[in-house]
C-alpha cells in the first residue's frame, strides 16, 4: 500500500473531479480516504445500465440525503447524463460529490453539464517516488511507476494487457476514432515520437492517414491523460528557438512497451529515452500535486543546443543525462542556455551517485535530485 501525495482532502469542495489514466489508483485511494461516503460505481453493469436507462434514478436515491453526504461516482464519464442530476443536488440538497474518471472527452464531446464550474479538477498521476519506500530507480525505468506494474520484478505481461485492454479497448468502447487499426498504428509511432520534437506530417505518413488525423488522434491521447504535451520555451534573446511541442506518454512503463524496449540496458539510447522521460514524468507530477503556477517547457535552438526541461520564465534549467559519470560536455546545453538566461539555476540529473557543484551547475544523482523535488528545494 502507498501513502498517496494527492492531498485530496485539502482541496475537497462541493464538487471535485478526480481524473487519472487508467489504474493509477484512483478507486483505492477513494476508498481509503472516504470510506464512510455513497459509492457508486459504473463499471458494474447493472448500476450503469439503470442509471443510464433513468437517470432521474440517482436524484430519486440520493435526494434525502443529509446535507453535506459526500457521494462518489466512480468513471461518471460512463454516464455524462449524470451530471445535471449532480449539479441539481448540489444545488438544491447540498450534497458534496467527487466526480471520478479517466477521460474528459466524452464529457466534452457530448457538451455535458460541467456544474457551472463548481467543480474543482484533481489529477491523480502514477505513483513517485516520495510515494515509494526503498524507491528503485531502474525498477522505475523499466516497469513505469503505475502501481501495478512497478510492484512486480518484470511487468512486461502486464504492460501488455494494459495496453491491450485499458488503451486499445478504451478507445473503441468509447467510439472515439473510426479506424481503429489506424489508431492501434498510431500509439505505436506515438510512442517512438516519445520525448521528441512534434512533426505531425511525418506521423501521418507513418501511419497512412492526414495530418488533420494525427492532430485528432494526440488530443484523443491528452482528453484521455494518456499523454502530455510539453511546449517549447519560446521566450527569443538571441538564439533562433523550435517551436514545436514534444510529446510523452504518462508512463514510461507504457512507452516503453509499445517501442518493445523490454530489457534496457544502461548505455543505451533506449535507456537514456526511457530515463529522461521517468524524470520528466516527475516534475509533471511535483507540478501538479504541489498547485504551482510554473509552466513546464524545454528549450530548443535550431543549431542544436537544447535543455531538456525549462522551468517557469527560465527560473530552473535542467539537463537529464543517463550517464554514470558526468563530463563537462554534458554542460554544453545549459551552457549556452546560461549566456541568454545567466540567473537561472542549472542542473544535469544524472546516474552520476556524486552529487556536486561543477561551476555554477548542480549535478545532482537522480534520486537526489527527486528528494530535492518533493522536499521543495528545486522549484
């Protein structure tokens, strides 16, 4: 069991949605923190299919119901007609609700009630690393940090019928492409775009479908926190800067299955893509449990020169290298960085166990760097 970070108490309001890919324990940290609220849970059949055949259903239970009950429907994107029955209990019975799902989309797509904005969105991400006792960090590499998959000494089975059920499944339940070969194609390239610069007319060919497709098919990905999108730092000294956004799957885990990198080694490429992506999965998640207003960018030249992660207007600078001894041609990137930014601090997160200052750059051993995180020393 892992004390989860979400401090979803603190931010508990009238109404709360808690969103989360798949399995990353949404439903077993409800049911730990509230065990005492109406729980309601529309995977089961019989209660979707009633409450989507009558949804006047759920007002007719739940309306005589103290003042205050909190009511939990757990994938409430299975029934969006629910909403304007919660929104009118809100209202009128004040009864508190935490909304749980794993897309958005539907949602949106069916312009559904979204309680005139009374409802506060929570993120719960994969597990962290302050989450786990005797963290491992090539564990984490390997397997991902969904809670299921890192437990185990090889996920690689688990992974598999992750994508296959809860990815692949997901989307052809919800009817959310019409080419459903074309879009198993397309998380496939996706995940070899992983962690590198967009180009959506390369995708498209890949994949035999439009740009305009391609497009579609990585919103489908954000809607349904299978992915995030990282823009580029844009703010112009000197240097001509990329504009284009990178992509990453929410778990290294997840890219790294359907790349087929099922035994990394250090040294690598595979393991230097996979390492990056587990750090900058981190930060996503520091960013986002911590409530911070930083923005979360990379930084690009057209010559070259790139740092991998850009926090805020150039506040933190960080370098992810999966090097086990760090060499000042490590410190190219954040050096050119320095010359149009000189107050930003400036890390390299590496294998290197020697944390130290090089100059006036930090070269911080990962787990170092990610206790640093957490204790709110970096950002």
């Amino acid at each position: 069991m892992y004390a989860r970070l979400l401090d979803i108490e603190k931010q508990l309001d009238d109404g709360n949605f808690l969103l989360g890919a798949r399995q990353t324990g949404k439903s077993t940290l409800l049911k730990e923190r509230f065990c005492g609220a109406v729980y309601y849970d529309l995977l089961q059949t019989d209660v979707r299919r009633r409450f989507q055949s009558r949804p006047e259903l759920f007002r007719e239970v739940l309306q005589n119901k103290p003042e205050g009950t909190l009511v939990i429907v757990d994938e409430i994107q299975k029934v969006p007609d629910l909403l304007d029955e919660v929104h009118w209990l809100m209202t009128n019975c004040g009864l508190r609700f935490i909304l749980c799902g794993s897309s958005s989309r539907k949602l949106k797509k069916q312009s559904s009630n979204t309680l005139g904005g009374r409802a506060v969105p929570m993120i719960l991400y994969p597990l962290v690393s302050a989450e786990i006792p005797d963290f491992d960090v090539m564990r984490a590499v390997q397997n991902g940090m969904i809670p299921r998959h890192y437990i185990v000494e090889n996920a690689w089975r688990r992974l598999q019928a992750y994508v296959d059920v809860y990815l692949r499944e997901e989307i052809r339940e919800e009817a959310l492409v019409r080419d459903v070969s074309a879009f198993e194609r397309f998380l496939e390239v996706a995940a070899v775009s992983d962690g590198e610069i967009l180009n959506y007319e390369n995708i498209a060919s890949d994949c035999g479908v439009s740009a305009k497709t391609v497009a579609s098919y990585f919103q489908i990905l954000y809607d349904t926190l299978i992915g995030y999108e990282i823009p580029a730092y844009t703010k112009v000294v000197q240097r001509k800067l990329v504009q284009s956004p990178r992509f990453y799957y929410f778990d290294v885990g997840v890219a790294n299955y359907l790349t087929g990198r099922s035994s990394l080694k250090r040294g690598t490429d595979e393991f230097g893509h996979a390492f990056e992506h587990l750090v900058i999965q981190e930060i996503i998640a520091y960013l986002g449990y911590s409530g911070s207003r930083e923005k979360l960018s990379y930084w690009r030249t057209y010559a070259g020169m790139e740092v991998d992660a850009v926090i805020g207007d150039a506040r933190v600078a960080i370098e992810i290298k999966s090097v086990e001894e760090v060499k000042t041609k490590h410190k190219k990137g954040l050096s050119a960085f320095s010359e149009e930014h000189p107050q930003s601090r400036k890390i390299i997160v590496s294998l290197d166990r020697m944390s130290r200052m090089s100059g006036d750059v930090e070269l911080l051993y990962v787990t170092d760097f990610f206790r640093m995180l957490w204790n709110k020393e970096i950002i």
